[in-house]
C-alpha cells in the first residue's frame, strides 16, 4: 500500500520489521525504488533476495527500460535466461523489445523475436506493439508491416502505428505513411502531428497544409507541436494570410504564448517580412523566453536590417544571464555585416571563442568575410580566409567573390572565383558572378569568355524570379516575363511608373545590365526586371495603401533597388522586398538598409 501511494519511508520502515520477507515484500520495495530513479538501490536490494520470480526480473528490466538504461536492460534479461528457468512473459518482452528500439539493436530484436516465434508466444497487445516499434526504429519496415497486418484486429495501441508512421516519413517513403494513417479507425492529435510533421520534413507543404486544414475540420484540436510545424510551413512559403490564420487557431487553442509555437510565430512573421508582428509576439511572450525565442528574434532584427537593435537585444540577451549558442553568433555576426559594423563583429567573433567557448563553424566565417567584404575591406576578407580556422568552402569564397563584384576587383574576383571551382566545378554562381565582375568594369570580351565557358560546360545559370501572393494565389515573374494573362496591363502600367518616378529625378542604372547593348535596349530589360513586374502587379491587384510583399531568389539589383525607392515615393505605399541577403523595407522614398546591403 505504500509502496503504491509513492511513500517510500513508510514502505522502508514496514519492511524492515517484517521478520521473515517473502518474493513479494522485495518485489514491492524494488519496484518502488524504480519507479523513483533509485536505480541502485532497487539493484542492490534485487542482489540480496534469495530467489526471484518472473516480477522481480520484470521489475528490474522495465525499471531499467523506463529510466533509458536500456543496455543494463538487456544485460538483465540476457542474465535472467541464463541464469534462471523462467520463461520471460509478455512484460519482459515488451520492456526487451522497447530497449531494443531506444538503442537500435536490430540484430538482438531478431533473437527476441525469433524467440517469441519458437515458443508460439501470442504477438497481440504490449508483445505486438513493442515488435512494431522495435522495427520499425531499427530500419525493418517491411516486418514491422507485417506484424501490424497479421495483428490489427487485436489490442495494438496508437504508438506502435505512430512509430511505423514516422519509420516511413524518415525514409522519405510517405505514401505507405499515408496509408497507415488513414487505415486507423481512431486518430489522436499525436498521429495527425505525425503525419502533417512527416509531410513538413519532406517539403511537401501543400499537402501539410491540405491535412491540417482537415484536421481542424474534423480531427482533435492541434497542440502545440501541430501549430508549430504548420507555422514551419508558413514561413517557408512566406505566407502571411496562412501564418495569421495558424496564429489565430493557436489562440483558440491556448498555444499561443507556448514556447515552441511563440519561436515559429516569430521566425513566419520575420519570413514573411512583417517584423513588427515578430516583435510583438516576442514581448508578449517576455516569461517563457528560451535561448531559441532570443535567436529567433535577434535573426529577425538582423534580416530585417535593424542591426543596432539586434544587437541591443543580444546584450540584453547577456544581462539576464542567457547563453547564446552558435546560431545566436549568426544572427549577431549577420546583424554587423547588414549595417557595416565592423569593429563590433570583430569583438562579437573574438567573445564567441573566448568568452563563451563557441568554435567558428563556416556559417560564422562567412559571416565575417561577408562583412569585410561589404565594408570593402577585401584584403582583410582575403586574410580571414587563409587563416580561417577551418578549410574555406563555397560559402567562404563565394561571399568574397560576391564582394569583389561590388567594389570592381577584378584579380581577386579571379582568385576566388578559381578557388571555389576547385571545389564544386558545376558552380553557376562561380561563373555568373566572374562574369559580371568583367561587365561591371567594361571587360566585355573576357566577360564573353567566361559566358562561353559556362555554356561549353553546360553550366546552368541560375534564373532571377520574383513572386508576389494575393489572395492565396502565388504569382511567379521573371525578367521580360510575358505568359503573365495580365501581360499588357502590368507593362502598361510599369511603363507609365517609369515615365512617372524619371520625372522625379531617377535615372536607370544601365550598368546593372551585365552585356553590351545600346542604352535604349538596355534601360527596357532594366524596365521590365521581375520585381518590377510583381510590383506593377501588386499595384493592379491590390486596394490602394496596401504594403507590397514581393519574394526574390536573387539579390536585389541596384537599378531596382533605386527605383523602387522612387516607386514607393510615388504610390505612397510600402514596398517590401526580399532577396537572397535581406528585407528591404520602402517606403516614402528610403529604404531600410540605408543603401547598404
């Protein structure tokens, strides 16, 4: 009775005074110290009993399995058919099997099983679960099938389906995953998280989004695991309508201000470019902070351009005592480089290492070049590298390649761009990025070569898009794009800004167009660029003072970027875009980067 209630003084003291102690007071005393982490008691106290029974044993075993000694386990029940004449019941199994599964003992799941087989052990309930999940986490997904199959009539319970689903979805194998998932009679939140989770990690986000939305229309309330991987799904599609809409049902659900859902609310509202949103989720949520809600917020400010406010934040980050990890330094690193803080991002970089024993990853080099380059210190960006402390890759060089192409250096451009030939020889950007550092600087010819090169190769340059999402429709333009159905009206009207903001004073930057045109030809393709065709778009599309979201897998080129500033001044809205570095916020004429990006 004690022992049952948890009182483990009171259980000691009735013990103790029994003159003559049967299997079962022992039992009842070790199963309790095993049931409160006082492994080596239970142990010792399972040492000076005089025999054992089969719930001595399973105590131990499970006691073991429960608490992850799952190697003392099977040294238990190895020792328990060695040394005893008891045949292990459906416990000890269990308990063998699922230590098994936590270890990935294949092989020693095999003999257990083999030995279920030869004693005609019954496979259904705990016995047929733990076969399920032993293999179908140690890579025999086919048998853990089969034994499902054999048994789905019988007591199996829901983990032993859920652990066969995510066997599956690890494999990347989600049609077999999908069709256990609908075999099930009854679904809780664990499954359908499972099965949304799987289609997440395997970027199948519409049809995460498909489930969910079938989820909430007919399955259990998501929990916080769901809205967090569904938010997952938002920021990766950069869909603000969806991202709200998931925020909404988390607050329905009382998840909102959850750890684990606050830190994805503020990495989809950073990813679809409204940090003020970012910034209010991460004060809301000001007594559950962890070191992620901090990272989060820090790389945020630091897309976003606000350096010197991420910056603040990481120091007020240190005040309370937090630890940053190595994904912190990212954010900090990236936040100097946006804002050309150079001094600090040095102190940044020396503290990670000295103070708080953080080694440099590639990720932090590059961070670094990065912001010597952009500051035009190359030579200082030349000397990092040769000195990095790990071997430069394709990020090191190809950030100091990038550098090159804004400042004109054209023999170190060659250099780096040989050294990251050397190691990926297919790297299109190596090549565009040579090539457009000769156009800049009016070397036509070997600009030329380097073009003839690529397609001698058959190296594939890397086509600039841009899209924008309007009422849940995402619309994809390239540059001279003219499949859009709203072609004539998005020139039309391109051409009526460009007339417009030219009498405001912009004049096209035609050295943004990387081959040798006439002007007249070259200030068209600037004209129809593809964020200014998702802009004309946006402007069509949308009521009037409405901000412009508009997504581009290149970086922002300068003839746009000084257009758009015009553009905005015009409208009078708030255009934002996002390129492969960064936001940039626009509005009334200015830019959030400051023309420094």
């Amino acid at each position: 009775m004690y022992a049952k209630s948890g009182d483990t003084n009171a259980a000691q003291i009735v013990f103790d005074r029994i003159a003559v102690k049967n299997t079962s007071s022992w039992n009842s005393l070790i199963s309790l110290h095993m049931q409160t982490g006082q492994v080596d008691l239970a142990l010792a106290q399972f040492k000076q009993m005089n025999e054992h029974d089969i719930v001595s044993w399973n105590s131990m075993i499970t006691g073991y399995n429960q608490h992850g000694f799952d190697v003392l386990a099977l040294n238990m029940f190895s020792k328990m058919l060695k040394e005893s004449s008891l045949e292990p019941d459906r416990y000890t199994l269990a308990s063998a099997l699922s230590a098994c599964a936590n270890l990935g003992e294949l092989k020693v799941g095999k003999q257990i099983h083999a030995h279920i087989i030869r004693n005609e052990f019954d496979t259904s309930g705990a016995v047929g679960n733990s076969l399920i999940c032993m293999y179908s986490r140690c890579g025999g997904l086919d048998i853990a099938r089969r034994i499902l199959e054999k048994n789905r009539d019988s007591s199996l319970n829901i983990i032993a389906f859920t652990s066969l689903l995510d066997g599956y979805i690890k494999l990347g194998d989600i049609s077999p995953a999908r069709k256990i998932f609908d075999s099930l009679k009854d679904h809780d939140v664990v499954v359908w998280t499972a099965m949304i989770v799987g289609y997440v990690q395997n970027g199948l986000n519409d049809q995460a989004m498909e489930l969910f939305r079938l989820m909430v229309k007919e399955g259990p309330d998501p929990n916080n695991y769901t809205l967090a991987a569904m938010l997952s799904v938002c920021s990766s599609m950069a869909s603000l309508n969806h991202g709200k809409q998931i925020h909404s049902a988390a607050i329905k659900a009382g998840e909102a201000l959850s750890v684990s859902v606050s830190n994805a609310l503020i990495t989809m509202y950073a990813k679809a470019g409204n940090i003020s949103c970012a910034r209010r989720v991460f004060d809301l949520t000001h007594l559950n902070r962890d070191t992620v809600s901090w990272t989060s917020m820090i790389l945020a400010l630091a897309q976003h351009g606000l350096g010197t406010e991420a910056i603040q934040l990481f120091e007020n980050m240190l005040a309370l005592g937090m630890k940053p990890d190595h994904i912190t330094y990212v954010g900090v690193l990236t936040a100097c480089t946006h804002v050309g803080l150079v001094a600090q991002g040095r102190s940044y970089y020396k503290m990670m290492k000295e103070i708080h024993g953080i080694e440099p990853t590639s990720s932090h080099c590059a961070c670094m070049i990065d912001l010597f380059g952009r500051a035009g210190l190359l030579e200082e960006a030349q000397d990092f590298i040769e000195n990095m402390p790990i071997k430069p890759d394709v990020i090191a060089w190809g950030s100091l390649l990038a550098s090159c192409r804004v400042h004109k250096k054209v023999e170190l451009a060659k250099v780096a761009a040989e050294r990251l030939l050397l190691i990926d020889p297919e790297n299109s950007g190596a090549y565009s990025a040579l090539a457009n550092v000769y156009s800049a600087c009016g070397k036509w010819e070997e600009a030329a070569k380097i073009r003839k090169s690529m397609k001698d190769r058959q190296v594939k340059k890397e086509q600039g898009f841009s899209w924008i999402q309007i009422k849940n429709a995402v619309h994809v333009f390239g540059v001279e794009d003219g499949l859009h159905p709203q072609r004539d009206a998005i020139y039309k009207t391109m051409g009526k800004i460009w007339i417009d903001i030219k009498k405001m004073g912009f004049i096209p930057d035609t050295e943004s167009v990387l081959h040798d045109l006439d002007y007249e030809v070259k200030e068209q393709i600037l004209r129809h660029h593809s964020e200014k065709l998702a802009i004309a778009f946006g402007l069509i599309n949308t009521p009037e003072n409405t901000t412009l979201r508009i997504m581009k897998n290149l970086r922002v080129c300068n003839d746009c970027h000084s257009a758009i500033k015009f553009i905005s001044n015009l409208v009078g809205r708030e255009i934002i875009v996002r390129d492969a570095t960064r936001f940039h916020h626009f509005k009334g004429g200015f830019c959030s980067c400051r023309d420094y990006w």
